[in-house]
C-alpha cells in the first residue's frame, strides 16, 4: 500500500514538472521579437484593451511596433461604434496619428466624426472636422469631397445620425467657407437629408456679415425649398442683408402700394425673395414658393396674387395676367397701383400707349396714384411711339411729384428729341432733374454731345466734357469719339486733335 502511494506521489511531481515546462513561455530569440504582429492580429486585442480603459501608454508599450495601414485601422474604429467606446475610438485615433508612415484616410476621418457625434462628443468631432476640412481644401479636390465621405460611410458601418451634416454645415460656416457649406447644403439635400434651422440660421448670418448677398438669398431661398421655414433670427437676419443691399426703403414703398400698410417683417422678406426670383426670371421655382408661403401664412393673398400678375406681365402673358387680376378682385382683394403699373409697362413694351394710357386714367379714377416706375414707362413709351409731347409732359409731371425717371426712359425721350434737334431742351430738362438728384450715364452725355454737334455748339460740348468730369467719369472711347466727330463737325479741328492726342495718351497708359 506505501508502495503504491508512493508511486503516486512520485508521477504527480513529474507530471507537475512536465506541466511547468509546458505552460512556461519560450525563451525568444532576438530575431522573434523583432517581428511586429500581424495586423490581422491585431483589431481584438486593441479594441479590448481601449474598450476596458486603456490609455495612451498602454497602447504604446504593447503596440509601438504594429505596422498600421487603412483597412484596419477602419476595423479598429467600426468594433468602437457604440457610443460607450466613442472615447476609446478618438484616443486610439490620435495615437495612431502619432505612428510612423500612418496617415489617415478621409474615410477613417468620417468614421471617427460619426461616432462622436452619435456619442454627443460634438467639440471634438468639429475639431476633426476642421482638420479634414483644411486638408481637402485646395483646388485639387472635388467640392463636395468631405460631404460625399461622410454620406459612403453613413449606412450599415455606423447607426445613422443625421446630426453630423448638420454639423458639418455648422463647421465650414464657422470656418467662413460658406460658399462650400452651401454647395454641401444642396448635395446633401439631393440625398435625403435636410439640414436643420440652425444651420440654415448660421450660414445666412456669415453670408450676411461677409457681404455675399447673393450667397445669402440663396440660402434662404433653399430654406423653403426644403421645408425649413424661417424664424425671427433668419428674418432679421435678411433685414440686415437689405439694409446692406439699399434695398429696404424700395421694398418697403412696394409693400405699401401692394398691400396699403405696413406688415411684419417676415412678410416683406418673403416678398422681396419671390420678387427678386421673378426678376431673374425663374418663374417656375417663383410660383411653387409663393403659394407654399401663402399655405403656410408667410405672405398675403394681395401679394402673392400682385407678384404672379408681375411675373405674367414681365413674360407678356397678358392673358393669364388679366385673369389672374380678376381672380385676385373677386376673393376680395382690392385694386393697387403696383399691379396697374405691372400692366402699364406691359403694354409700353408692346407699344400699345394708348392702351397704357387708358390704365393710367382708371388708376386715378379708383384713387390710384402713378409713382417713379409708372411714369418712367409712360415716358419711355410714348417716346418710342413719337409721342413726344405727352412723353416730356409725363417727365415734368413726375418731377414736380418728387419722382425721377429711370436712366432707360430718360435716354429714350433725349435721343427721340435729339434726332429732331431739341437737344436745348432735352438738356434744359436734364439740368432741372440733376439739381434733383438724377446721375445721368455716360450714354446720355454722348446723345447730347452728339446733339449739340448737329446744331453746332461746340462750347456746349466741351462744357459737357468738363462736366463729366467733375462729376468724376472716366472718359471712354464712346465719349473721345462722341467729343472728335462733333468737334470736327462744328469745324473745331484743333480740339478735335487734343482730344485724339488725350485718347492715344489713354490707350498707351492702359496697355503698360
């Protein structure tokens, strides 16, 4: 029985020996720890030890040697999605950084930035985005480059959360790249995907401030394209942008000979947005906003139904005007002078005066007043019809209203009465409407130098000359050849040649 026990006893001890020597780590040779391990190796352990608090140090001392490329750092980053390991992803993100020949791809980028965002780590995920921005900022890249990375990893990889386009926006708005925030506003858009109130508000606010005006109506045209309806902050906003512009007081006069009285800011933004889309002649986009504004009480029927007749007059659908005019009647709404200026200048345009002057007689009639734009198409119009009289009539008439024409109908009027040789007169007119305030251009000097070289005033055209120039024109070729063909025709030869010497003098100075 002893004898057995001690055999026992005895294979228990090798085997304990043999199970030592067994489990005991191999000695390494020098060669085996020179070799990095396998990147293939590498995901589990590395996601275990950031999901289980590693830090920086840990990771270095393990992993200093790991030979990292894109696909699995990518891997990395995906087992790290959830929220809970959002940290541990933008640590092992800067660490890997750090690591020699690594760079990361804009793919790893975006992965990053979506799972901060979804964990509510914004600061961090714009901080990142600040820098994948400034590195695909140079003209090399395509335009939407970030965004489109951003929407190829959005999907099955990690759980979808809209907030990091909004927040992408937010960024190059920050950045003042508002221009590419916009671009990625209406790419973002094509896919699904609308931005947020918010971000519409910041990019309008730095259009705003940075002057690009245009930039800025587009966004806030795009606002109700996408549904996104503007609040106080985007209304005042597009104030601010107006008052910038020097279009305020214009849309406020509009508003007043549409509607009759005052309105809430938001009313005249939205107007003064359909009426610059019908100015462009976008007539389609104009249409479907203003009745989507109208739906949702953002504008009033009479300015709605005032801007569609405006649009059919400016496209001469005369017919779909007049109709749209007594639709507008019969729901109530009353007659303004807007709309019958709307169809004044219509049927100028189509040389029907007698026509427009029938309108301009049941403005008053209803207790409509003509204003600046009502009489400058009666002038230009009757001008270009050879009604003359009744065309400078109209000019004195507006003048003692305090109104000034428009450059277009005043040019008309004075080439219709230089070609009969009343340029004394035209030029009495436009003195009387200078003391007013009226800038005449560089073609209505040239009509009248050429008017007072047919009656041989030759000292009228030099005082025009002097003129211009104290009214601070650059003198163009237009004007020396308006100056050296009626000098010559008046027989004064020598001034002609100071004035081909002056123009010379001038082409030189522009070529160096």
């Amino acid at each position: 029985m002893n004898r057995i026990v001690g055999c026992r006893r005895i294979s228990s001890r090798i085997f304990l020996f043999l199970g030592n020597k067994i489990l005991s780590p191999l000695p390494r040779s020098s060669h085996s720890q020179a070799n990095p391990p396998k990147p293939s190796d590498l995901v589990s352990p590395i996601c275990h030890l950031l999901k289980n608090g590693g830090k920086w140090s840990s990771l270095s001392s393990a992993y200093s040697s790991a030979e990292l490329d894109d696909a699995l750092v990518e891997r990395i980053f995906l087992n790290l999605k959830e929220p809970v390991d959002a940290k541990g992803a933008l640590l092992f993100f800067h660490w890997s950084s750090q690591c020699k020949s690594y760079q990361h791809s804009l793919k790893s980028y975006c992965l990053v930035i979506h799972i901060l965002v979804r964990a509510n780590l914004l600061t961090d995920a714009q901080a990142l985005l600040e820098s994948v921005i400034n590195k695909n900022s140079n003209p090399e890249s395509p335009t939407n480059i970030v965004a489109e990375t951003l929407l190829r990893s959005h999907g099955d990889d990690v759980v979808p959360t809209p907030r990091v386009f909004d927040l992408l926006l937010q960024t190059y708005s920050k950045m003042r790249m508002v221009e590419q925030a916009f671009d990625a506003c209406l790419y973002m858009g094509d896919h699904g995907f609308t931005p947020s109130l918010a971000s519409f508000n910041k990019m309008l606010h730095v259009a705003q401030r940075s002057d690009w005006s245009g930039l800025a109506w587009k966004v806030f045209e795009n606002m109700f394209v996408r549904r996104v309806y503007p609040n106080q902050d985007s209304i005042e906003t597009m104030v601010n942008l107006m008052c910038k512009e020097g279009c305020l007081q214009r849309m406020l006069r509009l508003l007043d000979r549409i509607h009759g009285k005052r309105c809430a800011p938001g009313i005249l933004v939205n107007m003064a947005l359909v009426l610059r889309i019908f100015e462009e002649k976008r007539f389609a986009q104009g249409y479907i906003l203003v009745r989507r504004m109208l739906q949702k009480n953002l504008i009033f029927d009479d300015i709605m139904s005032s801007l569609i007749i405006y649009a059919h007059c400016k496209i001469g659908k005369f017919h779909d005007a007049a109709m749209a005019y007594n639709d507008m009647v019969n729901r109530g709404c009353r007659p303004n002078a807007f709309v019958h200026t709307c169809f004044i200048g219509a049927r100028c345009k189509e040389n029907s005066v007698e026509e427009a002057l029938q309108l301009v007689e049941e403005m008053h009639s209803i207790g409509l007043n003509p204003y600046d734009e009502t009489y400058s198409y009666l002038i230009e119009g009757c001008a270009r019809a050879g009604r003359l009289e009744e065309s400078v009539s109209f000019c004195k008439k507006m003048m003692k209203e305090g109104f000034l024409p428009s450059l277009p109908a005043f040019s008309e009027m004075a080439v219709k009465l230089c070609d009969l040789g009343e340029v004394e007169k035209v030029d009495e007119i436009l003195t009387a409407l200078t003391e007013k305030g009226f800038a005449p251009n560089e073609e209505i000097y040239c009509q009248l130098i050429h008017g007072f070289g047919r009656i041989g005033k030759a000292q009228r055209i030099l005082g025009l000359y002097y003129e211009m120039v104290h009214r601070g024109f650059v003198v163009g070729l237009p004007v020396y050849a308006a100056l050296i063909r009626s000098l010559s025709d008046c027989g004064k030869m020598k001034d002609a040649k100071k004035f081909i010497k002056m123009m010379k003098g001038d082409a030189e100075r522009a070529m160096c």
